[in-house]
C-alpha cells in the first residue's frame, strides 16, 4: 500500500543535500536505507536493516513456549543416539 507523506524541499547540511523524513512515516532515528535512482530520475529508499532481533519482528514471540515446543537444542546430546542395528 502506498501512501503519500507530503512534499519536501532539499536543503543542504554541510557537504550533503537532505531530504526530511516525517514522523509519520515510521523511520526510527539509526534505522539504514539503500538509495536508488532510476533512469527516471526517481529516488526510492528502501530500508535495509532487516535483522528481526534489531527491527522488532521477533518482539512478540514468546521463546519459552517454542522451546518446550521443539526441545532445547542447548541440552540435547547429539552424536549420542541410542540406535540398536
């Protein structure tokens, strides 16, 4: 779903050209980008941190139910199996 956010000016901050990211658009102050243009001349940012530790995704799991789900493999003694041929 897109959404249009507003217009912006570009401004120049030392030797850089910034563009200003509202408050609603949901970017967390740290969060990375990757910038593209197109033959166009159209800039898409897309964010690039996508490590579900850092970005929230795995904020609502609860971990101690999917241990007692799939065992621990931290007490699991793999490579001693007791298989009778």
């Amino acid at each position: 779903m897109k959404k249009k956010l507003g217009m912006f000016i570009a401004r120049k901050v030392g030797n850089s050209i910034v563009l200003t990211v509202p408050s609603k658009a949901g970017v967390k102050p740290g969060q990375r980008f990757e910038l593209i243009q197109e033959d166009n001349g159209t800039l898409i940012y897309k964010a690039i941190d996508s490590n579900p530790w850092f970005n929230g995704e795995y904020d609502d799991i609860d971990f101690k139910k999917e241990i007692a789900k799939v065992g621990n493999p931290d007490t699991m003694q793999v490579g001693k199996e007791n298989i009778s041929w």
